[in-house]
C-alpha cells in the first residue's frame, strides 16, 4: 500500500532523536527507557509514564499554587539542552508538557529534528509564528514566548 511507510519512518525518526536527547538525562526531559522491535522494525517507543499536560494542570486548583517563574526557567532550561545538540523541538505547547512534582516535563519529540532539516509535520495551531517547513531554534523561542504569556492566563 502507497505511503504506509510514513508512521514507520516518524516513529524511527523520533526514536533516534530520543536515544540522541537521552544520552545525558535532563530532568525536564520526559524519560527515554528504549523502543520495542518487532520483525525488523520499531513498534514503539517506551517513555516514563505521566498523568497530566500543562493545558489540563491549568484547571485544577493546584495550577494557581505553581511556582510560574521557576517553572518557565525549568522548561527553558530543557530547551537549552536540546539546542545545545544542535535539535530544534518545533512543537511546544501545554500539551507537550507534563507535570511531575509542579515542575515542567517536555513530551513529544515527533517534530524534534536537527536544525535546518526539513520538517515532516507541522507544529501545534497556535503556538507558531508562521508556518515553517524546517527545523529551527526560533520556532522554540517564539512557542516559549507564547507559552510564558498563557501561563499567566490560561485560556
């Protein structure tokens, strides 16, 4: 069947990028623990188990207890380290990130990809500039912009 190959693909691509981010653990990094193999080729990724995104925290009473400054400098201290390997996450949002212990846990690595590489799929409606066709730091600036802004105000 034409084009089955792609989740195929996605899913290679975004386990080699988390084996990369893995490397070094980052606390604000969701936890890499490997990928399944299944007849030659990777049936899933395995990553520590997370009970709530940012965008569903924000309801609960609990949200207006966070510590919003030292929360924003967790999360863009992850940033920082997935830049410094030279990875652009492309995607950041309130639902790529969890909450573990009130502190910031970065999901979703789909659209993580070395910067200036063509990207495959868009990031999230909303949370970019512009509509962008590769992978670059400032897509991550402006989403962590944005996502200081709604902190304060969730909508």
């Amino acid at each position: 069947m034409r084009g089955t190959d792609f989740i195929p693909k996605e899913l290679l691509a975004e386990t080699l990028t988390m084996e990369k981010v893995s490397q070094t653990p980052h606390p604000n990094i969701v936890g890499y623990h490997g990928c399944r193999v299944r007849r030659g080729g990777i049936t899933s990724i395995m990553l520590e188990k997370m009970d709530q995104t940012l965008q569903q925290y924000s309801s609960t009473p609990e949200f207006e207890k966070l510590d919003k400054p030292k929360f924003l400098e967790a999360l863009q201290s992850a940033v920082a380290y997935i830049h410094s390997l030279d990875l652009a996450h492309n995607d950041i949002n309130p639902h790529n990130i969890m909450i573990k212990d009130g502190m910031p846990v970065l999901i979703d690595f789909g659209s993580c990809q070395p910067v200036g590489q063509r990207l495959q799929s868009l990031g999230t409606e909303g949370w970019y500039e512009e509509l962008f066709f590769t992978s670059e730091k400032k897509h991550d600036t402006y989403s962590l912009n944005k996502l200081r802004e709604w902190i304060h105000n969730p909508e």
